[in-house]
C-alpha cells in the first residue's frame, strides 16, 4: 500500500541535521526501543500496524520540488523509517529519491541498519552524502531489534563502505545499559569511522543517573584519544553546561540507581511493547 504526502523534506527537531525525508511509514524492523514508534503510537490520531509499511509514492516529485524551495542544508534520510527496509528491496524508492538528493546542493546523512544501502555504494560514492550505521552493540541483540539486520552485519557493511571511500558516521543510540558499551564499539570500529553520535535511552525510562555515573570515563577517554564524537543534547543534559566534569552524585541519587541496569530495559520492554 502507499500513501501520498504533501512535503518530503522537512525541518528537523534532530539536533545534527537540518531537514529530514522520510520516504516510508512503518518500519518492518520493528525495534522494541523505536523512538519513532513510540512517538507515532502517541500522536497518531489513526493506530496502525507500524510493520505494515507504506512507501510515500510521490517522494521523487517531491523530492524534486523541496530542493528547489528550500535553503541547502544537511537532511537525514531517514528519521522516522528505515530507508533500507526489505521493502526498499522491490520499490528500489532510496535509490530513486537519493539520484536527486545527491545532485543537488544539499549534504545527505544516510542512517540505516540494513544490508540493502551496499546495493546503492556505487552510487552513494560521491562528497556530499555520508552513510551511518546505528550500531547499539558488538553483538547481535535479537531481544531489542527482532527483525534488523544484526549488528555484526551491520558493521562488516560499515568497514565495506570505508574501504571503498564513501564517508560514515555511527550511531551509537539508544545507549542500551548493560547491552550497549560506547568505548568498546568505538575500539573496534574507529578507523572505519569519521565520526560517532553518542545517544541515551532516557525517552524509554532509563533512569538519568546511569548515564551520571558512566559519562565521566567515556568523555575523558574520547579526549585523550582525539576520537571525533558528538553527544546528543539528551546524553550533554547529563553533564553541568560549564564543563564536562560530572556533576556530583547524592546518596539519594545513587540509591536510584541501585536496581539494575538489565531490569530498567526488560521493563520498560515489557510494559511498554
């Protein structure tokens, strides 16, 4: 099924893009931490199946007509979708949309956690597109992402990609606790990667003070080894604003902190999904 819309690329409340297009609705993925999910569940005045995908039919034409109107800028492809999904497999739509995104004036931030964007390399090897990878851990983690491609996967396309030269960045969010460990998926994929993003999980419930204590140690490592990183604003929100020194922990903060990180995620994915 399809659907038609009235804009393609839009502003973005994404804090690293300017714009995003999201050329899907409905991610077959799946993922049981989705932001996108949840926050579609929230505000759609009509429920849907969100694995019940539909392409946007007139993305190209709109595609074609936003560039014209819109002041350049970086757009993130996508936001609210995957681009990559299996249904692109058929409707080859991202490579479509993306033929007219990258002539033009605009920077592309292609974010995805399919295998499919291998297939559009030779097109995607050009200066103003980069490809991103949401990476949540070294290891598959089927309980959090049933229907994704795997995260190993992931990252043997993400190593495919900078050897053939195209420019990649990865997403390191949600920051799942006990699952997900930023300093060890930036030792092993640093020199395949120009820059990582590093989120949080605080939209799922994940209580703030386990990024409290677990920040101090990654930013001072970061530094110390000139890794190119940005913290999202949520994760920043952690730290004073006046540095990058952690805020001093109360007693009655660490006891908020006492059960553990695994139990906050089964939860949250329990109560919530």
């Amino acid at each position: 099924m399809a659907i038609r819309r009235k804009t393609l690329i839009r502003r973005s409340r994404v804090e690293w893009t300017d714009y995003n297009a999201n050329i899907y609705k409905g991610c077959a993925h799946n993922c049981k931490y989705c932001y996108a999910r949840l926050m579609t569940k929230r505000f759609e005045p009509n429920p849907f199946d969100w694995r019940d995908v539909k392409m946007v039919e007139n993305a190209v034409e709109l595609a074609r007509r936003d560039i014209r109107d819109l002041r350049p800028g970086r757009i993130m492809f996508c936001s609210m979708t995957d681009p990559y999904q299996p249904i692109e497999a058929e409707t080859r739509l991202a490579r479509k949309v993306l033929e007219v995104l990258l002539d033009s004036p605009f920077h592309v931030l292609i974010l995805t956690k399919s295998l499919l964007v291998t297939r559009d390399y030779d097109l995607i090897r050009r200066r103003n597109v980069e490809v991103g990878f949401t990476i949540t851990s070294l290891e598959d983690i089927p309980f959090w992402e049933p229907y994704a491609p795997g995260n190993t996967k992931r990252i043997e396309a993400l190593k495919k990609a900078h050897s053939m030269g195209i420019e990649t960045f990865v997403s390191i969010e949600p920051w799942i606790p006990e699952i997900t460990h930023p300093r060890s998926i930036i030792e092993k994929l640093k020199d395949s990667v120009d820059r990582f993003i590093i989120g949080s999980m605080q939209y799922c419930d994940v209580s703030r003070s386990f990024y409290i204590r677990q920040l101090p140690d990654l930013i001072s490592w970061l530094k110390e080894n000139k890794i190119n990183h940005y913290l999202k604003k949520e994760l920043k929100s952690c730290l004073p604003r006046s540095s990058q020194v952690l805020v001093p922990v109360s007693r009655e903060l660490i006891s908020l902190a006492q059960e553990p990180s695994w139990a906050l995620c089964l939860r949250y994915a329990r109560n919530k999904h």
